[in-house]
C-alpha cells in the first residue's frame, strides 16, 4: 500500500496537481504538520502525539476550511515544539 501512495503522490506531480491535505491515519479528524523535526517522521499530529512518515498520512482534498485548521496546527505546534 505504501507504494501505491507513492505512485500517486508522484503521478498528481506529474499532472500538474496541488498537493493534497495530509491527514492523520490514526485520529478521523486531525490534520497533520508538515515537520522535519524528527528522522522518519516528516509529519506530526497533536491530536495523538505521534509522528508519521511522508507515505502515511490519508490523503484529503484541500478546502479553506482544511487550510486554516492547517495554519492553526503549525502555530500550536510552534508554540509546543520551538526552534
């Protein structure tokens, strides 16, 4: 399964198409940060305090409303976790 998200991630590149919104895998609601903080765990979510790896997150179509819960998840992480 891994490989088949890969693929796609590459194909909707390759299209042309914007990224999609990566949300949790674990929690059915919570939208994941975007973070190089930790090795192997590109994205982190704050609803179950765990990491995920570039081909974990459940893929989601962008919408405004995804896009601020995105902005309000990176500065909460910020202010959890700074520089």
């Amino acid at each position: 399964m891994s490989w088949v998200r890969a693929l796609d991630l590459a194909a909707r590149t390759l299209r042309g198409e914007g990224p999609m919104v990566a949300m949790c895998p674990t929690c059915p609601d919570e939208v994941l940060v975007s973070t190089m903080r930790w090795p192997g765990a590109e994205f982190y979510c704050l609803g179950c305090d765990r990491g995920y790896s570039f081909i974990d997150p459940r893929p989601e179509t962008p919408t405004p409303e995804l896009d601020e819960r995105i902005a309000q998840a990176i500065a909460r992480f910020a202010e959890l976790y700074p520089r």
